[in-house]
C-alpha cells in the first residue's frame, strides 16, 4: 500500500470510537476471535503457534513482532465504525485533503501554471472520495489513486467545481506528504 493507500486509511481509523487493545495479550486474544484460531493468527503474523502462545501469555514481543500484531488488529478493529465513516465520506461530506506535493498543469512554458511544488488543503466531493475508496476496495495501486487523487484537486483547485480552465491536464508527482480527514 502506498502513501495515498495509508492516508485513506489513516482517515478512516480517525472515526473509531474506543481505542485499539494496548497489550500484546490482548491483541492477540482479538485476533485469535476474529480470525478463529491461534493456527489462523500465527499464519497471519508469520510465527509459530508456539510463539503466538507465548506472546500471548508472556512477556512483550519483539519490535518488529509487535508492530505486525498492532497492524493486525488495527485493520480489523471497528468494521462497522469504519464502513460508516467511509459511506458518509463518499455519500455526504467527502474528504479534506491535505498535500505537499509536486502540482500544476500543462499551460505554455514559463507560465505561472507550471508544475511546482505546493501545498494545498483543499475538500474533495462526495464523488471523488467514493471513487477512491472504491479503487481502495478492488485493490488499485497507488498510481491509479494517485490518479484520481489528481482529478479530486484538478476539479476544486484549478478548474473551481467545472467553471473554468476546462480540458487542463492536471500534473500531481513526487507527494512529499499527504493527510486526508473526514
């Protein structure tokens, strides 16, 4: 997953309404439930299910173990507080995006509409967050979000919601940082 894939996802982790498990422990209880067994968990986090039992019952894991058994739980926690935040994007509020990034459009050379580096925080449509949740969901890479990230700020940026500077090929390279709230 790549900048753009993490922010929506980062975005969306925003609306959960009671924190992740903290301990490792716990954790792993979680994950043991959703996935229906500990063989399920130590496939998933690529460890024995010895070493799962002892995680769980033990002392902390490893760095790296840790930071895989979180990720785990996160992508899990909350699905339905998840599904509503994001259907409220993509149907009603849409996504405030902030980026700093290379950004422009082709115009004749030396203009000011030249490609540069820029940062922008602008609110993106109903239609523009629903369409990249839904090349999130089918499992798009991050150049065709990237794309369409592109279109969401081409149209409230440079084109003013489709009242001006029609046909302009928009330019969105090198994203140094990106955020998206809901």
């Amino acid at each position: 997953m790549g900048i753009i894939g993490h922010g929506l996802e980062r975005a969306v982790q925003q609306a959960f309404t009671r924190p992740i498990p903290k301990s490792a422990g716990a954790q792993m209880r979680y994950l043991v439930k959703q996935l229906k067994g500990t063989r399920a968990v130590a496939q998933h986090l690529g460890v024995s299910a010895a070493h799962r039992r002892a995680v769980r019952e033990g002392p902390d894991p490893r760095a790296d173990l840790a930071q895989r058994l979180e990720a785990a739980v996160r992508e899990r926690w909350q699905p339905r507080v998840r599904e509503r935040a994001r259907r409220q994007a993509a149907t009603s509020t849409g996504l405030v995006m902030d980026v700093r990034a290379r950004f422009g459009f082709t115009a004749a050379p030396g203009t000011t509409d030249d490609a540069r580096i820029r940062h922008l925080t602008l609110a993106l449509s109903p239609s523009h967050a629903a369409r990249l949740f839904d090349a999130q969901d089918v499992g798009a890479g991050e150049q065709q979000l990237r794309a369409i990230a592109a279109e969401g700020l081409g149209e409230m940026y440079l084109r003013d919601g489709g009242h001006r500077a029609h046909g302009l090929e928009v330019e969105f390279t090198d994203v140094a940082q990106i955020q998206f709230d809901l």
